[in-house]
C-alpha cells in the first residue's frame, strides 16, 4: 500500500466539522496528467507508474495513512443563503507538511456521493477536471496563490447533465479548504463554541501571527480582509473573472478557489460576465472588490461574537461592540483593495510600489483599450516590449494624438519616478504575461477530450502556462487574441 506522511488536523476538529467518507471507486480510471514538480513541492514520495498513480488519486485505491473526510460549510450563493452545502462531491484526503514546514490539503474532487450531496450524483464532468486543472496552475504561474492541482484522472464511466459526458476526478492541493462559508454555517447554528475552534484553528494554520495581538480574532478578520484585497487585485491585474464569488468560494487562507465558470478578459471590458448563471452581473469583472467586501462583511458577522466587546456570558450584552469592532475593521476593505490595485496595475506600467497618481495614467491607459478593443494581455505585453521598436502598441490603443499623448504623459512620469526606461521594461515584462489560459483555447482543450478522447491538447496547454512571464516561440499559438469566431461568450459551471 501507498504511504503519505498525512498529518490530519482537520480531522481531528469535532465531529461536527466533517463527516467521514470513503471516495467511491470508479470504473476505469487512466491518468491524464500528474504534477510533478508539485508533488516534489510536498515532498511526496509516489510510484513512477500512471496506472498505479490513475489508481491512487481516482480514490480506487487507499492510501495509507489519509483519514478521508467530507467538510460541513454554508454559503452565500448569489447573495442567498444556503445553511448547508459541504463537500457534496470531494474527498479531503489528509494534510501534508511539505520540507519547508508548509501545511497542504490533498482533496479529490469528483470521488462520489457524501452526506452533503444534496441531488447530486458526487461526481465531475472530465471537462470540470480540465478546466481546473489549467486554469489553476495556470494561476500559480502567473504569481495569483491559488489552490492547485496534483493530477487529473479519467474515470472511464459516463456522467449525466443535460447530456451524458465522461467523467474525471481532480486531485486538488490547498493550504486548506475552509472558506468564508465555514465560519457562516457554524453561525447559523448559534454554535458558538464551534466558531472559536474553527477560528482558532485558522489563526494556527494560516494567520499565527494574529496570536500576538491584543484581540486575536480581530487581527484575524484584518488580516483576511488584506489578504482578499490582495488576491482581488491581482485577479483583475492579469484580467481574471472568478464567475461564482459566493461566500462558499471564498478562501480565507488567501487562493483563488473553485474554477466552474471562471474566464480570463480578451478584449478590456470591465463589466464583462461569462457565467451563464449570472444574468444580473453579480460577479461582473469590475464588480470583484465590491463582492469580495460582500463576502468579508458576512465574514465579520460570523467572527463579530468573538471580538472584544463581544457577549462574554453577561445577559445584558447584545453584542452591539463585537459589530462595532467588526464593522470598523470591514471598512479597512476599499483603502486596502486600492493601495494593492493600484500597485498592481502599476507595474504593469513599469512602476514599482505605485500610488494613486501612478494609477491614474494606467487608467487612462485602459480608458483608450476599452476604445480601441484592444486584447488586454497583449496590450500590456506589447507596452513592455515598445523599446524594441516596431511593435504595434500604438495600434493597439489607437495610433491618434491621444495614444501618443498617453505615452509622453507615461515617459514623463517613469522619469518624475526615476524609473529607467530598461527598469520599467523588466518590470512590465514581469508584470504582463505573454501567455494566459485563454478562455477558446480551455474550451478547445475541453473539447478534443470530451467529444475524442484526445488528452494532447489539455497536455500542452498546461505546458504552455507553466512559465507564462516567459516568450516561449514553441507556444506563441497561446499568445494570440481568439479570432471572432473562437471567442467564448458564456461560460458554464459544468458542475
Ligand atoms: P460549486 O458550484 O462547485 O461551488 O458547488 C456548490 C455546492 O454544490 C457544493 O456544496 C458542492 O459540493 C455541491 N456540488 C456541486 N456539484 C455536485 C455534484 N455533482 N454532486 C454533489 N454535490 C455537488
Ligand atoms: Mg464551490
């Protein structure tokens, strides 16, 4: 029997956090793809053998030492609240300490029915499996933390949604897997007592730091609400659509999470939505933050019982302060969002550490994209490549007076800010990729293995944005714009 370290802390919570399961075996289980660099990242010691690997990470066969387990959370979804969803189709496996010291959850996804299914049959569409796969180490590439994916395995047996397609199973590694939902379906129980392991836990795994504060649970919210900021920000710097930001999605260990919708911007549009599940642009590209502070505040309302000032027993407390307390530190959120988006866009401009100055020429920047039509990713590109000469930035952005203006104005402020022109160059082409998971070419690599079998496609396109900071002639097919009739208009959960 195959052996992981596991060391299981999730496991050992109350029973109230989880229900123990066992992934159901599938029928015929071949590998597509397995990460190696990323399971030297964990430290883990596994067979060089795609059958033995399809079998160990398709649930087919235990290994030894994981204590499988579905997870109990709530969730906010599209603004409703659902009191229970859970792992109604994952497995956490354990949690491995990699050789830095560093915690990871090992979870299948798409291992079959738990007791938080609800209708449904537990398990995932092959072309869910691919979606996340690519777009989320795709993600890591690009320098946004996210949750990643170990291997994708085929199951060899068939999945009914409106029409039958093969299935997969993904092997998904997070830092853990407790979201905002988390802390929301203890709260709709009123239990208390719950909150706080669940609270303390998150303070041990991910945020230790908050145990030297004068109130820890604070300093937890504070530094979540950072963290969110940040992930947000560089969402939107690489033009990335999240789709479905309900709480239950939400992480609070700062990675993007969950990839059922999700789409990459072509042309700059901010309000551009995909889901086909979000007719009133809930989660439109430029309405992220104001989401993201949605889902902080319900958040707060959860940890608000624990803050100082919160009831302590004393009958007559209502814990008005602890929402005060918690109130107060939400409203952190906008300043924090635009202090790392405006950094974030700054540098793709060439400008380290930007302010809001800074940021106002990436905005009029964007203002003649949107005009224009431009592509986002090679705009950006392209701006890091002008000194070259010859590059079509200006036709890019409109070779009028305003294009030209934009870039006197931006010359002058790299000089104002004592930027070399070759130091905004390293900089913009560390800040702009050449190669994102473009949302045809995801949908093609679905395609060839959903309708043929055909796994190439979804091989190469993984290979391709393993380095996407990197001009890689062998993949420049990535690189490029999807011609009218390739664009993808709408996205699907494909759950
Ligand atoms: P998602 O849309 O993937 O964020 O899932 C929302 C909720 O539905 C979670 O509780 C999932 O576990 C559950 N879910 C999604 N797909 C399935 C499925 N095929 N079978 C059982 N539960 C599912
Ligand atoms: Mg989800």
């Amino acid at each position: 029997m195959t052996a992981i370290p596991f060391d299981n802390s999730y496991a050992r919570l109350p029973e109230q956090f989880h229900e123990r399961i066992q992934p159901a075996p599938v029928r015929a289980p071949e590998l597509i793809r397995f990460n190696r660099p990323l399971a030297a990242r964990l430290g883990l010691d596994l067979p060089d053998d795609g059958p033995a690997l399809a079998r160990l990470f398709s649930g087919n066969e235990p290994i030894e030492g994981a204590q499988p387990l579905a997870q109990a959370y709530a969730g906010h979804q599209f603004g409703y609240f659902v009191p229970q969803l859970g792992d109604g189709r994952a497995a956490l496996l354990g949690e491995v300490v990699a050789p830095d010291g560093k915690r990871f959850d090992i979870q299948l996804k798409g291992s079959g029915r738990t007791r938080f299914s609800r209708g449904g049959d537990g398990r995932s569409p092959l072309g869910a499996v691919i979606r996340e796969y690519v777009v989320s180490e795709a993600m890591h590439g690009l320098g946004v933390p996210s949750s990643r994916a170990l291997a994708m395995v085929a199951t060899g047996e068939t999945v009914r949604r409106e029409r039958d397609l093969p299935g997969g199973v993904l092997t998904r590694v997070a830092s853990s897997h407790i979201r905002v939902g988390t802390f929301e379906y203890f709260a709709a129980r009123g239990d208390a007592a719950s909150q706080r392991l669940l609270a303390d836990h998150v303070i041990d795994r991910h945020y230790p730091g908050c145990r030297a504060a004068s109130d820890p649970y604070a300093e937890l919210f504070r530094r979540v609400i950072l963290a969110v900021a940040d992930l947000t920000a560089r969402w939107m710097g690489v033009g990335f659509i999240h789709g479905v930001m309900n709480t239950d999605n939400t992480s609070v260990a700062r990675e993007t999470l969950d990839f059922g919708p999700c789409a990459f911007l072509d042309g700059y549009d901010p309000s551009a939505v995909f889901s086909s599940i979000d007719g009133q642009g809930r989660y439109a590209f430029d309405n992220q933050p104001a989401v993201a502070q949605w889902n902080l505040s319900s958040l707060g309302g959860c940890l608000a019982p624990l803050l100082a000032g919160g009831p302590d027993g004393d009958s007559n407390d209502t814990g008005e302060a602890g929402r005060e307390a918690a109130e107060a530190i939400l409203a952190e959120f906008p300043d924090a969002f635009a202090r790392r988006f405006q950094a974030v866009m700054a540098r793709k401009i060439g400008i380290e550490d930007g302010d809001a100055a800074d940021f106002a020429v990436v905005r009029e920047l964007l203002r003649l994209m949107r005009g224009s039509g431009a592509d986002f990713t090679v705009a950006f590109r392209e701006l890091a490549r002008w000194r070259e000469g010859g590059v079509p930035f200006a036709a890019l952005v409109g070779d009028g007076p305003a294009a030209s203006g934009w870039i006197e104005t931006w010359r002058a402020r790299l000089a104002a800010r004592n930027v070399s022109p070759e130091r905004a160059a390293a900089t913009m082409l560390a800040a702009n990729p050449a190669r994102i998971p473009r949302n045809h070419q995801v949908e093609r690599a679905i395609r060839a293995a959903e309708d043929a079998g055909d796994f190439a496609p979804a091989n190469r396109l993984a290979e391709a944005l393993a380095d996407p900071y990197v001009d890689r002639p062998e993949f420049i097919e990535y690189e490029a714009p999807p011609e009218p009739h390739e664009m993808v208009r709408q996205t699907f959960c494909g759950t």
